[in-house]
C-alpha cells in the first residue's frame, strides 16, 4: 500500500474500504481479512451505515496491531443536533464499538450549517487531547469550504471527503481543496458502474489497452488525480481487483479523456441540512 502524509503528517493509505450498507458479521470479516491480505489497511465507517460494532470485532479477530491500521469515523447530523455540537458523547460510544482508543481520522458527515462551528470546536478538543489524530470534512463543494475555512476555526481540515467519479468529476472544487493541502477522498468512486460507465467505448478501449478492468482504470484516475478511493465491495474478488491498480499508470491524454466523462451525476442527493449546496 502507498501512503499520503496529511498537512499534521499523520499517514494515510491512498485507498481505504468503506463499509457502507454492510450489516452482517461474518460479511465483514470476510472483507477485512481480504483486504488486509492484500495491504488495504484503512477502513471507514459511520454510525450511521451500522457498521461500527461489527467492524470493530472484525479488525479485533484479525488481530493486527492497532497501530497498523488507519480506521476513519464520522458524526452524522443527529448528533450535531441533539448534542448541538458537543459530539464527543457519539465519539465515545464509537471508539468502544470499535475497541479502540482512539480514531486515525473523524470527519463531519454533512455540514448541518446550524451546528457546524460547534462540532468543529469539539473535533479540535478532542483532536488536541489525542482522541483523534486528524479531523474532516465530508460534502462539501468551494463555496460551503470556502466559508467554512474564513470561519473561527484554529485547526484547518485534514481530510475532506466527497462524492467523486468520471461522472462526477468536481474539477473546481478540487482545484481549491489542493491548494489549500487538504487530502481529499472519494466515496462512490466507481459510481456503483452505472451502465454510463460500465457500457462507456472510452473506459472499454482504455481497459483493453491497460489490460486491467473498467473498475481498474477508473481507480488509477483517482489516484492519479492525488484523490484517495474509498470504495465499498463484500466479494472478496472484487476487493482484490480493486486493489491491484499499483502497478500501472495512465498517461495523461488517458486522464484527460476519463476525465472528460463529467456529467455532474450525483447519486447520494445533498442533505436537507445544507441549504444551497
């Protein structure tokens, strides 16, 4: 696994498995010890998806050394609400689900603007006293990150983490996300290969010249981009496809092409809880 060093220098793999939709125990373990088998060592979770507990026992059965995995939570917009931004009740409850002490990274899950200051005060507090090692943002495009960065604020993202694939490419919000060193992550990177991409000549011809699969090249673009995948698969055969995008690279008329796929197709709809975006 390759790694990125965030702006505090906390190392993060350059691609992680989410656990989105993921609800059995024997399913989950099964992805873990796959993915660990093939050096994905980064793992992401929400209380919302119900996946924390049983993550939890997977990484504990598999009995790595905590310190060799890098496992990413979120505070979801019911616990910005009912705590009104002091979450670390929620954090507390999900560091014992994950029989962990401490989080690598805890993000904001949507940035409910009517508590978001508040929450960010507690990830700073809870930052600082080592609860978590670095601290995000997830949904939000320049304008609501722009705003949120000229806010009173005393640690800057570490991480942000958005909806991105070759129908979804966010050009201009990724061009102010670098400039500002901020890691950023795509969830859905595959956009669940809807037949637009699945059925697309140019992924197709691109496959058949790399000799690697649709899925294959639409993640070396992400990583070729500097952007982080993190993708969601419980076929152990899918997570070792995934993870074999090392040892290639795309040229760059390749990226662009890929790139020129952008339909600003989006499969999870914007919160209620972010007026505008």
């Amino acid at each position: 696994m390759e790694y990125i060093s965030l702006t505090n220098g906390v190392c993060m793999p350059k691609m992680v498995l989410g656990s989105f939709n993921i609800s059995e125990q024997e399913i989950i373990n099964n992805m873990v010890s796959t993915a660990l088998a093939e050096g994905v060592n980064g793992f992401d979770t929400s209380p919302s998806y119900g996946s924390e507990e049983i993550l939890g026992k997977a990484l504990q059965n598999a009995g790595i050394n905590r310190k060799k995995v890098f496992i990413s939570d979120k505070i979801d917009i019911w616990q910005m609400y009912e705590g009104k931004g002091e979450i670390r009740k929620y954090v507390e409850k999900s560091l014992k689900d994950l029989k962990t002490d401490y989080l690598d990274l805890l993000l904001i899950h949507w940035p409910f603007r009517r508590y978001l200051l508040e929450t960010w005060k507690s990830f700073e507090s809870l930052y600082e006293q080592k609860f978590v090692r670095s601290i995000g943002l997830c949904n939000v495009n320049s304008r609501v990150y722009s705003e949120f960065m000229q806010s009173e604020i005393n640690i800057e993202p570490h991480v942000i983490q958005v909806e991105i694939s070759p129908l979804r490419t966010i050009n201009q919000d990724l061009e102010l996300f670098f400039k500002t060193d901020v890691v950023v992550e795509a969830y859905s990177p595959l956009c669940r290969m809807v037949p637009q991409l699945k059925d697309n000549t140019i992924l197709q011809m691109l496959a058949k010249k790399y000799d690697k699969s649709i899925a294959q090249i639409i993640l070396r673009w992400h990583l070729e981009r500097g952007v982080v995948p993190v993708f969601t698969s419980s076929k152990p055969e899918r997570i070792r496809e995934n993870v074999d995008v090392f040892n290639f690279k795309l040229e760059q008329s390749d990226i662009k092409l890929i790139t020129s796929l952008n339909a600003d197709y989006k499969i999870f709809p914007e919160s209620y809880g972010c007026p505008g975006y």
